[in-house]
C-alpha cells in the first residue's frame, strides 16, 4: 500500500520543515516539489528564454500564468515518481485559476487519501495576517508587496480546501507538534 503524504499550503505554512520532520519519523522518503521541480518543467516543454521575456513584459503575473502548465504536470509527474513518501508542494503547485489544470491535479491526487493542507489558524484573514509575519527577513522590500498578495490570493483560493483531505492549524504548535497531529489524523 502507498503511504505517500502530500503536504500543501501557502508560502510559509511550514510544509517543507513539517515535511522533514514527518518523512523522518514516518521512515519515508522526503520530497521538495520546488527543489526537483526543472527536469520535470522541461520534459513539458519549458523554455527559459520565454519565461524571461513573458517576466519582462509581463511582470511576476506574466510568470505565474506561464509555470501553471508546467507545474500541473510536475504535480502528476512527481506523483508517479515518489511512492511512500512525504511530498511537500511548493505554494503554486495546489492551486489553479483554469478548470482543466486544476481537474488535472485533483485527478492526480484522488488516489492519495493524505493530502494535507497546512495553515496557521482557520481565520483567513488571521491565517494571512501570520504568513505576512513569516516572510523571509532577507527578502528583497520590492517583492515583499508580492508576498503579502500572493499568500492572500492562496489562503482564499478554493483549490487547498478542495484539494486537501486533512487540514491541520498549525497555530500555536511547535513543527513536532504539527506532526504528532498529523500523524494521528493520517488515514
């Protein structure tokens, strides 16, 4: 039987220390979406010379729209790759503004009865308010503005909670003690 853990969530939910933690307690291979996601982009047919110039003209939005193939397909790719393990998404790679994309990755992850949406409080407004203090200090103060928006538009975006078989509230929890509730809601 797949023991696979899928961990999804917004920027700064905690899926990819959760995820550590979880795949060393669990025994099972821990994998970053972000970290393996190019050989899968380009086996899709991505070009980087497009992407450059769809970020010149277009700005981050551009971009965005331009990755959300290529990341549908890292999605089901990954999902083929990667049985018994701990999976964490990066932000985008759960959420989708085009019907077919989005029944795409909810097809890809039927099979999967762990898919675990990791937020700080059930309040989306409070959820927000706390990833807004965890943006990295070192980020650059022209792309914090994109953080904070980004991070609003994935906490009230419908795809996690369709998504998501689990969802855990890390609030007030330790990355331990996210596990322990993880771990006794795994099904």
């Amino acid at each position: 039987m797949n023991q696979t853990i899928v961990l999804i969530g917004p920027m700064g939910a905690g899926k990819t220390t959760v995820g550590k933690i979880l795949s060393e307690r669990l025994g099972l291979k821990n994998v970053s979406l972000d970290e393996i996601r190019q050989p899968y982009y380009d086996e899709a047919g991505y070009d980087n010379d497009t992407a450059k110039q769809i970020h010149t003209e277009r700005g981050m939005a551009g971009i965005l729209d331009y990755w959300k193939p290529f990341e549908a397909h890292s999605v089901e790719r990954v999902l083929q790759d990667y049985d018994n393990s701990v999976i964490d998404f990066g932000a985008g790679h759960s959420v989708y503004d085009d019907d077919a994309l989005f029944e795409r990755v909810k097809k890809a992850l039927k099979p999967y009865p762990n898919v675990i949406l990791l937020l700080p409080a059930a309040d989306k407004e409070e959820a927000i308010s706390i990833l807004n203090t965890r943006i990295p200090p070192d980020a650059p103060a022209e792309i914090v503005p994109w953080y904070k928006e980004m991070n609003a538009y994935f906490v009230k975006h419908h795809s996690n909670t369709d998504l998501a078989t689990i969802t855990v509230y890390t609030q007030g929890q330790t990355p331990d003690e996210t596990c322990d509730e993880i771990i006794g809601k795994l099904k």
